[in-house]
C-alpha cells in the first residue's frame, strides 16, 4: 500500500513545511486539488457530500495546484505529487500540457496528474467553455497530454479531433518518462474512462464498505477494454476506516494507495499547524510504517 496526504484546505503558507514534514515521515505522495473559485450561488449540489452541500467555507483557501507542486517541489526531494483532480474540461489542453510537461521536468518527473470532468455548472459558464461536451472533451486532452509527455522528451506531435486540433509542434521542455494519469469519479462513464484511457482511477469520500464492489466493477472494465496487464494504480479515500486492519481489507479489496488528512482520521476537524504535523508524524509511526 502507498500512502498520500491530501493537503486540501490547509493554509497556503503551511504547505512546504507540512510537505518536508510529510516526506521525512515516509508518507509516498501528496495530492493538492483543484478549485478554481467558489460561486456564490451553485445551481448544483456538491455530489460527495450527503446534503448536496459544500463542505467547506467560500474564503477557505484553495491555491492553484500546478503553482503549489512547483514551490513544494522546491522544498523536497523524494515524494511524489499528485493532483487530485484537476478540472480538465474549463482549461485549454494545450495550454495545460505545456504546464504540466514544464511542472513533471522541474519536479524530477514526481508528478502524477489526475483528471476530472468538474461538477459545477458555473465553472463551466464563467470560464466560457462548453458543460455538455465535457466528457469527450477530456478524453480528448488525455490524448493531447499523452502526445505532449509520451516520455522520451520532447517530441512532435499532432492532434486532430472533434474538439481540437493541430498540427505538428513540440513541446519543451518534457518528461523523459510518460506522464501517469489518473481518472477521478465513480460514477459509470468514469469507470470506464479510467479503465479505456489511465493508469490509474481516484476515488472521492466513499464510505470503505461501498469500495470493494465499485472496485471491482472497475477491474470488470478493465477487462473488457483488455487492459488487465502493467501497473494501474487503485486510489481511494476512504470514509469510515478506524484502525489499520480496515487498510489491510481495502488492499486485499485491491486498493493499492490510501489518499487521507490523518487529522481527521485522528478525529480532529480543524487544527492548528502543530495540529498537523504532529497528525502527520503519528500516522506515519502508527499505520504506514506497520
């Protein structure tokens, strides 16, 4: 099992040294998400929340996770990062893979990029981009970004799709290894995109009871698409878990990374920053080094 701490909603400026902290501890990754704005009006409700409601405050802060892996790059060396998930379908793909190549070169390639399709009618609207097509869209970025960053460095590429398009360019700096890509969601058509199109799938606030079946729903797809062979990584949050023997049966479920705060696996809904480091170096002690 490999082990990444979400850094979700935790103050901008605490971030690098909750990363030193985390890579010291022996925890493998850090994931930071996605959040553009928040909408004072939402006409959706938030899908993993039971009331449909957010679950956090307008003003919590929320950087951009691009610009955060580049400063917490910066200040570490071995652990990985994660974006968990970025709102791929309200950005420009080739934009976006310009970033993402420049981000996975300057991060000693310790990026790993997961995708989304965004819940929010509003993202959708004020960023000028299209909410019906936001699924063929992504999967046609997925193939954009594995032009861009197919490993090998810089390559040329070429695009022709019904969404976008373009001829053959070059992008550098890029990766010398291909870009992982993740595949966030649980609902069908996201099961199956990660099954058709990644190299692993995240899922988001499941309780632990629930993951077992969609996991295995996922493997169904994956066999169907003929995609059972190579590493694929199986990402789960987990709701519900209390003590290490629930990990022992989401890994024998077939989960191979734990996403989590450890603070609020510890029971404490907001902390301070001490709070947090001493969360992070405890569950490090107790769970990942077992």
């Amino acid at each position: 099992m490999n082990w990444t701490l979400s850094v979700g909603m935790v103050p901008t400026g605490d971030l690098p040294e909750l990363a030193r902290a985390a890579e010291a501890a022996g925890w493998d990754a850090i994931s930071v998400p996605d959040s553009v704005f928040f909408p004072e009006q939402v006409s959706a409700d938030y899908p993993y929340s039971g009331d449909g409601k957010r679950m956090w405050a307008a003003e919590t802060e929320m950087p951009d996770p691009l610009v955060t892996i580049a400063a917490l790059a910066a200040v570490t060396e071995r652990i990985r990062f994660r974006v968990s998930v970025l709102k791929v379908p309200i950005r420009e793909p080739l934009l976006l893979a310009k970033q993402i190549a420049t981000l996975a070169v300057l991060t000693g390639e310790r990026l790993e990029l997961g995708v989304g399709l965004s819940w929010m009618p509003e993202e959708f609207r004020f960023t000028g981009t299209d909410m019906r097509t936001r699924g063929a869209r992504t999967d046609e970025a997925i193939a954009i970004l594995r032009a861009i960053c197919p490993g090998g460095g810089p390559q040329w590429a070429e695009f022709h799709g019904k969404h976008y398009d373009f001829d053959r360019l070059m992008v550098s700096p890029a990766p010398e290894r291909p870009l992982p890509i993740l595949v966030g969601g649980h609902t069908e058509p996201a099961l199956r995109r990660a099954a058709r199109l990644a190299d692993g799938w995240i899922s988001a606030n499941l309780p632990a009871t629930e993951l077992p079946a969609v996991i295995a729903r996922l493997n169904e797809l994956r066999a169907e698409e003929g995609r059972t062979e190579g590493p694929f990584s199986v990402c789960v949050s987990p709701v519900g878990v209390s003590d290490a023997a629930g990990f022992d049966d989401l890994a024998a479920a077939g989960a191979t990374d734990v996403w989590l705060n450890p603070w609020r696996f510890q029971g404490h809904a907001a902390t301070d920053r001490e709070t947090r480091l001493e969360s992070v170096r405890r569950f490090a002690a107790e769970i990942i080094r077992r």
